[in-house]
C-alpha cells in the first residue's frame, strides 16, 4: 500500500512529510525499516519474473529495498525530478554519474571551486581511463563555452561553492551545455531543493551529498543523482553490478530528515546571514563570503537563483593560518569538524582539512588562502555564535 498524493497540487513543505511513502500490511503511519538483504517469493514464476523485471518488485537490497524507495521518491518529489537513485554516500553519487556517462577519451568541465575529493576524483582516478577534465571559473559564463571541445560530455558545477559560496550563472551555463549536447550537473548540496531547484534553472541532472542537510543532524552518510528516467535508469543498472549501496537504515535516517529540511534550512539560513553581517562588522575580518551580503561578488544572481544565501558562511581573518587556528581552537560551542549542515554549527579551515590535498598553487589561485574559515551555521540562537566567535577573535592583535 502507498501513501500517495498529486505532487503537483502541494507545497515542498507537505512533499517532504508525505511523499514517497509505502505501507505494510500492517497499516504503520510511520515508515517502515526495511532491514532485510533479500525478499522471498510466492512461487518460482514470479521469483523468474522479477529478475527478468517482467514484474516489479524487490529483490535483493543491494539494488532494491522499500526504504531506499521511499527516499528516492520524496527527494524527487522535493527535486521537482522524474527519476532519482540513492547511494552509499555524495561521491559515490557522482562516481556512478561519471562511470554511466562517459567512456574512455570524453572529457569534463569542472568549476574550480569544488569539493575537493570532487577534484581528486576527476583528476587522479578518472584520468586513468582517458577522462581529462578541465578547470574553470564558476563565476566566468563565458570561460565554460571558451573550455567546450569536441568531446566534451559533462559540466559539473557547485552553486553556492564550497567554500566560497561563488554563485554560477546555472541558466546561462545550461544554454551553453545544451547548444554543445553536454550534460549540466549541479551539486546542489549546499541549497538543497528548499532553496534552489537546478531543474527548473535548466540543469540536467542533480547531485546530493545526503550526509549534509539532507540528514541534518550528522548521523548518517547518503549520495543521490536526480535527472531523467533514461539517465536514472542506466544509473541504476550501473549500481546494480558494482553496488554503491545506500544501505535501508540510513534511507530511513535521511527520509525522516526530510520532513524537517524546510524548518531547517530556512533558520540556519537567517542565522548565517545575521552572522556573516555581524562578521563583516569585525575589524580581525579581512572578508566575509555569504551570497546574501550586498558586499558579495554574486549577490544580485544569487537572489535570483536561490530563496536565500544558505547556511554557509566563510571568512579571512588578520594573520592567515596562525589567527585562523587561534579563532577556531578558541571556540567553545561550534563544533570542529569538516562535515557541514548539521544542526550544531561547525567550523573548519579548508586549507588544511576540506581542500587539503590539493596543490597549494590550485587552491591559493581558487581563493583559499591561509586565513579562511568557513561556518555551516547551525540552530543554535545566533547571539551565543557571535559570543563563540569572538572568543578567538578578540585574540587577533
């Protein structure tokens, strides 16, 4: 049985409580975990005819369970997506992508402003199968139909990037994309559908680190790839065999983040803005990165591209490495940690944890000099961060 309703007709708000949901017979209001590897059959004819998929059903969790189902389904319907898979976690979301769409001797366009592990992915492991990827600026339209070639058969990009938070222009870049026959992917981690919808933008498929505010409260890992019911289905067939499963725990972890994503993410956003407003104030700031500062490069394309700035907040403090560990050692409420989009505010210094690994030439060039914090701002009241901030601070001279 199914709980289903015309996605249409309701808000993301009653989407995120009520879409997607499957019933036992048993009539549970709450959903159901499906802790189980396999799922058994009637008789031989309709165990035949499920693994010859001339019959739907479940069949073996490593590709099929009603928890990952469910997920799948209200993250779409939040989306506005035909079609979503779920994964172990983000980048097993994007590896599967990359491994469905392209072959040996296509190549990608990549923002420069990425997760790093996104970059290493791209660069060290996907190169070994002839894939060559090029590196550009996000907030450069025209640098994206300047790096199209001949082969070119995927632009990944990130808006609001980590950790900057530089927006791309995602409808002027999809024109670009399609005129070349490319796909668009937007990493909309840092957004997620309460803030922006990259579909409706142009964007061909969307990718989600489902460990970030998906989940919320830092409890689980999760990926997904959201796009059309061709593409979603050759993923799938791509995960089946090698199995980058999101196992039926964490789909119902991730599931009942959702029903409170909206409530979330919209007050870690308005407290994110009054923070970085109030950093921007801060004489030990050198610059504050949040898209809802008028002071940000992007601010006008951002609003309207996204409800509102998002929780991430980014700065440079006086003194580079040495007064940027001293602020974020000195804290006592904010959470050290490189996960971000949990309730509790983390903080981390991306050029040492999040983009460590990358040459230091790459990530001075893309901005990420030594004095640079970034904030995922949580629900804690905006007052008691301010005070937690300015505990290291106040020890800049």
């Amino acid at each position: 049985m199914s709980d289903q309703h015309h996605n249409e007709d309701l808000h993301p708000e009653t989407l995120a409580v009520r879409s997607g949901t499957l019933r036992t017979e048993f009539n549970e209001h709450s959903e159901a975990m499906f802790l189980t590897s396999s799922f058994v059959y009637e008789n031989s004819q309709i165990a035949a005819d499920k693994f010859a998929n001339a019959e739907n059903g479940f069949i073996y969790s490593r590709f099929t369970n009603p928890s990952v189902t469910m997920f799948q389904e209200r993250l779409a319907a939040l989306e506005g997506a035909p079609a979503c898979i779920a994964t172990a976690s983000g980048m097993a979301a994007i590896f599967a992508l990359a491994l469905t769409v392209l072959k040996a001797g296509d190549h990608i366009i990549c923002s420069r402003a990425v997760f790093g592990s996104t970059i290493q992915m791209f660069s060290n492991i996907l190169s070994k199968f002839q894939i060559t990827t090029t590196y550009v600026d996000p907030t450069n339209t025209a640098g994206f139909a300047e790096a199209m070639q001949a082969n070119t058969r995927l632009v990944y990009i990130e808006s609001p990037s980590n950790p900057l938070t530089e927006i791309a222009d995602i409808t002027a870049i999809s024109k670009i994309c399609k005129a070349a026959n490319a796909l668009l992917v937007v990493d909309n981690c840092f957004c997620t559908p309460v803030l922006q919808k990259p579909l409706e933008l142009g964007a061909d498929v969307v990718i989600h680190s489902a460990t970030k505010f998906l989940d919320g409260q830092g409890r689980v890992l999760g990926g997904a790839v959201l796009g059309s019911k061709e593409l979603i289905s050759k993923i799938f067939g791509f995960n089946r065999i090698t199995g980058p499963t999101l196992s039926a725990f964490n789909a119902w972890v991730l599931l009942k983040g959702l029903e409170t994503l909206s409530l979330r993410v919209e007050k870690q956003s308005d407290n994110a803005k009054e923070l970085a407003q109030w950093l921007e104030k801060c004489d030990m700031v050198e610059k504050v990165y949040h898209p809802e500062l008028k002071s940000h490069p992007q601010h006008e394309l951002a609003m309207r591209q996204q409800k509102k700035g998002g929780a991430i907040v980014s700065f440079v403090v006086k003194g580079g490495r040495e007064n940027a560990w001293k602020v974020i050692d000195a804290t006592k409420l904010c959470s050290i940690t490189a996960n971000l989009g949990d309730t509790r505010t983390t903080i981390t210094h991306p050029a040492t944890t999040t983009h460590g690994r990358m040459p230091v030439a790459d990530r001075e060039k893309a901005g990420l000099v030594e004095g640079l914090i970034r904030l995922s701002v949580g629900l804690e009241h905006v007052n008691d961060l301010k005070n937690d901030l300015n505990r290291g601070l106040s020890l800049i001279k």
